[in-house]
DNA sequence: ACAATAGTGTCTGTTAGACAGTATCGA
DNA sequence: TCGATACTGTCTAACAGACACTATTGT
C-alpha cells in the first residue's frame, strides 16, 4: 500500500516541516520619502548588527509571525518603531531576491515605499542617533548596505511617475500646504520644473485638494492659499501625464 | 570578554543557522494571459500535491537556490517548464504574503505576470492534461487554490493600465498581428470599445509596431495590414491615457 | 451590386504650455 | 515705489473622439 495516494491534506500537514525545505530569508524593507528644506529625503537606519554592521540601510526587518497578519502589517510596524507613527501613505514598490545580495544566503526582501510629513516624525528621529534623513541627491557619498541603493532608486522612479499623473506626493507635506511647495515636491520628483498655471488647473481640476480658506504669508510677496489633502487624493489619476 | 563586541562578519555567517528563526515558506508565481478566439485566456495548473490538491492554481513553485540566480529566473523556470518556452514579455506583478492564506503557515508568493501567444505553446499545453487555459471571464465557475484569485485580478488590472497607456499587449499575439486584433486585446483587457482611428494613431505616432507591408484577408472585406513588434515596444509610453 | 471589414480625412472638444497680465505682500 | 511672490486670463498647439468617407475583399 502506497501511503501517499490516500494521504489526505490533514495528514501532509501534521507530517510537515518546513525546515526539510531549503530557507529563504526573507524580510521587508521601506524606502520613506518626505520633503524638507527644499530637498527630497529618504530615511535610512544604521545597521547594530551582522551583516553589514555599520553601514546606512533602509529602515526593515523579518515579518513577525505572531504581530504580523500581512506584508503591509510588518512594513507598518517597522516603519513605526523608526518614525513613532505609520506613515500616511504606503505602498508596494516590489520585491528584490537573489542569491548574492545578502552574504546569509539565498534572500528576498519585499520592498514598500512611502511618503510622510517631515514634521510628522521630527521630534522621535531627534531623538534617536542610528535614525537619520539623507538627501536622496547626495546617497552617491554613502556606501548603503546590500542592494539598497538599487531599491531606492526604484522607489524614486516609482513616485517620479505617481508625480506626473497624481497628486499623491501632497503625502509628504504637512497640513495645510501652499501649491508651491506641492509643485516644488513634484518637480524634484519628475526633475523639470512644471508651470504653474498647469499645476493649478490640474488641482482644482481633480478635486483631490481642499482649499482651507487660509493664507499664508511667504516671506516677501503674495500670501499663498492653504490647502489640505482630500479622502479621494489617493484614487485619482490624470488622464494625461503632466511635464513638457 | 564579550564576544559579539570584536565579533567579525565573517565569524558570525559561519555561525549563522537559518532554521534558528521563524521560516516564511517563500514562492514564485505567475500569472500568463493569452488572446485566443476573442478571449482573453490565464493558464492554470492543476495541483498534483498537497495543499489544495486537485484544485487549478497559478503555475508556481519554489527557488530552486542552485539554478536560480534571480526571482525572474524562477518565473522564468517554472513558466518554461509549463510552457515549453519563456513568455515574451513577464514583470513582476507583486507579492502576497500573509499568515493565512497557506495551510502550512506564514507564507509570501512573488508574483509575476506575462504574456504570450497562444501559438507560441499550443503544441506543448496541448500536449499535457494539467495544464490548461481558462477564459478570464469564467474564472467564478472554477475554485482556484490559495489566493490566486486575487492574483490574477491583480494581473488584469496591470494589463489594463498597460492598455490605457503601452502597446505591450500586442505580446499576446503571434506576429504577425492585425491592428483589428491587437485592438480587441486592447478593448478586452480595458473593457470598452475603442475608436478605430485612435487606436491606429497612436500606433503610427509611437513607432513601437513596424508594418511588415504583407495583408491578410479577414474573412470577407477588405484584408488588414500586418505588423510586428519593435524592439522599443516596451519602452514606449503615451502621455495620454486611450478611452473616454 | 451588396455586405462586411479595413483604413482615411476632417471637424470638434479638451487640455497642457506659454506668456502677459493682475494681486498682495515686505522693504 | 519697487521687487518678489502668488495667482489669473487667454491664446495656441497637440491630440482623442466622432463620424462620414473611401478602399478592398467575398458572395
């Protein structure tokens, strides 16, 4: 008699251990933009521990299958034990797996990328000193850890096409926020500068802004209006991409 | 003395042991649609092994960490197995995780999603009785394994965006291919007509199909010209999305 | 000749970009 | 008043959609 034929899927999975199987490490990593001083951001951690001990890293970590229901569950809870708070806006950028991008072995890291008010996590960051914003312009003078250098990147070109057809970089702003510094957050997204008039006939156009009624004074010149993000800036899409 | 104080790199992989952690059991699967008869078709698998066995699923499996050097090549290994051949066009969909949605555990499936034509492996498919196309929009009449469901909705919804905005559908059709057919893989993965003209607009204007300057007759009326695909095909993106 | 299918010519509406103009602040 | 910044009015070019027209086949 051959067991196998009448094994029902109870008996396989009382008999089964996953440790018969080769292991694949596998671990979720974020890649959190925001805005500040003119200047995009991306939030890196200084890794404590073997491999890569020293270096700048994206902030992640294993999945915690006790805490953890999902991906997206683990991404939060890293990215909150980082920031104090889970980010307004998150998505999957992708995942990256190979045998050579982590000396353990065999591994997959399963990437999100997202976007948070600089204000919304100063006070925890000042707090810590392995927690840090970088300029993503000047990344080329930091030697980051495994192949998150190539992850970044992509979540760049990831928001670099959410810019020229949303409003989702708006995430990045604290409430409430002036169009120019909404338009300045794209435009070092997509890399050109954008026109103004174009800019705001596409806000008002989407509805995915609400004009708050206040002003704000800029220094010298005209105050500009305040705008706050509307519940549907997540789901609308341009039908024509922005930028010449 | 503290040993993990001068421990180096090197000493701590050679004492590394991944089965002292928790094991995510990590797979790749794919999602492969065809045009075939006005349809849009996925293949599917039946499973042969526990779980879920004798229900149809995506084809998929493990890494296999000494043939695979890349999460691509496992799609790439495991459709070819299916298949015969390695799909034309295949992106990395996305991936799914979670603590419920194996039986034996925590799991992640990296998902991909491709496209072929269906001439491309009809002799191989035809050749096998596990493996097998089934029309898109009868997928409610089969009870598919795992999440795989989501999987392909997430995979036509891909496509769909694709249509709005790329000709890489035309992937789905063995060259060559009429605009009047790759127009229909266009109106059925978006779900609406599309203007004729429109359509052979932006053909023109993209460069990413070349004509052949062969005709085939239609039936009855007039025969349609024949195109190829480009090697800029999957490069090339509309500023503008197509559809009312 | 006719139906059926493929492809074209041309008009219109929409919208991005350009650019000049107006509005409102500080100095 | 002047410079600086924010916003608006309006023209133009580009392109999608509509639709009528021509072209080429089988019956």
């Amino acid at each position: 008699m051959d067991g196998t034929v009448t094994e029902t899927e109870r008996d396989y999975l009382a008999g089964y251990d996953p440790r018969e199987f080769p292991i694949v490490l596998t671990t979720v990593d974020s890649v959190l933009f925001t805005y500040h001083e003119d200047r995009l951001k991306v939030l890196l951690v200084q890794r404590a521990n073997h491999p890569q001990a020293g270096r700048w890293a994206l902030p992640g970590g294993y999945i915690d299958q006790d805490r953890d229901a999902t991906l997206e569950d683990t991404a939060h809870r890293v990215l909150a034990s980082k920031t104090g708070v889970v980010p307004p806006y998150i998505e999957q950028l992708g995942s990256f797996g190979g045998a050579g991008r982590d000396p353990r072995g065999w591994s997959v890291t399963i990437a999100y990328t997202a976007l948070i008010p600089f204000q919304a996590c100063l006070t925890h960051i000042e707090s810590v000193t392995d927690t840090q914003w970088f300029d993503v312009a000047r990344l080329n003078e930091l030697e980051l850890g495994f192949d998150h250098e190539a992850i970044i990147d992509a979540g760049r070109e990831r928001f670099r096409q959410k810019a020229l057809y949303s409003l989702v970089p708006a995430h990045a702003l604290q409430e409430p926020f002036s169009l120019a510094d909404l338009r300045r957050v794209h435009e070092l997204l997509i890399g050109m500068t954008l026109s103004r008039k174009s800019f705001i006939r596409r806000v008002e156009e989407s509805g995915a802004l609400i004009e708050t009624g206040d002003e704000a004074p800029s220094g010298r010149g005209r105050p500009s209006k305040l705008y706050r993000r509307s519940p549907h800036l997540d789901d609308y899409r341009f039908i024509r991409n922005i930028g010449k």
